[in-house]
C-alpha cells in the first residue's frame, strides 16, 4: 500500500534528477523501458510517465510495471494523474501493487488535470469543487 508518512518524503527526496517519458497515442512501450533502464544505468533517480485518459494513451501504470520489472533502483512515478478523473479506490489498488511489485519505488504525482477530461464524460469541471 502507498505510504504517506516518512517513508513516503524519503522517496521524494530522493529524486534529484528525473526523466520524463512522454505518453500518447505514438509511444512504443519497448522503447520506453529501455529508456528507463539506460536511465537508471546512468544514475538518474527516477522516471515519470504521462497520465491521461486520451484516446491511444498507454496506461502509465501498465508502463511502469513494466519498467520495475527491468530496473533495480530507480524510482518509479506519473507525470501527473488527473486524481478527479479516477475511481479512488481502483487508482489505489493499482498503485499498492506497482508499489509491491517494485520493492517500494513508487512515486504518485497528482493534479486535477484538464477541463476537456471532465467535458468527454459530461461531468462539471470545476476545480474549487475537485479539489
């Protein structure tokens, strides 16, 4: 299960140095995975994958699972999940076990994310109410 306490702030101190691999509908996950562990073979602390429910999109969680079964180290996070957008208790399902998978490694970038997001499901973009 994330962590929000100490160990939690220990892994975003960590990151110093992080890359982020773009997400969307041209990604070639092969690709990527092997970005992220030249990454971490060259020190970088962490990476970070795009969230977004566009249509063509990769799952960033998918991604990531993907990358901590090829790295050791390097910690492993989204460049902004759209937490609004999301089922509460699948997004943390989801992260306690990349979480497992990972040893530990996993870091959760969160924002409201976009108005267009809420528009596609005919829901209210409101952010005072979202956040």
């Amino acid at each position: 299960m994330p962590r929000f306490g100490g160990e939690y702030v220990r892994r975003l101190a960590l990151v110093k140095h992080g890359v982020w691999l773009k997400n969307g509908p041209v990604l070639d996950i092969d690709q990527v995975v092997e970005h992220a562990v030249v990454a971490e073979e060259s020190g970088w602390d962490g990476v970070f994958v795009s969230d977004s429910i566009w249509e063509g999109w990769s799952d960033p969680w998918t991604v990531l699972a993907n990358i901590a079964a090829r790295t050791e180290r390097i910690i492993l996070g989204t460049w902004i999940t759209p937490v609004p957008a999301k089922l509460p208790w699948e997004l943390a399902h989801t992260l306690a076990s990349l979480d497992q998978l990972s040893n530990g490694r996993v870091l959760l970038g969160t924002g409201l994310g976009l108005k267009p997001y809420y528009e596609t499901f005919e829901g209210e973009y409101d952010p005072r109410a979202l956040g």
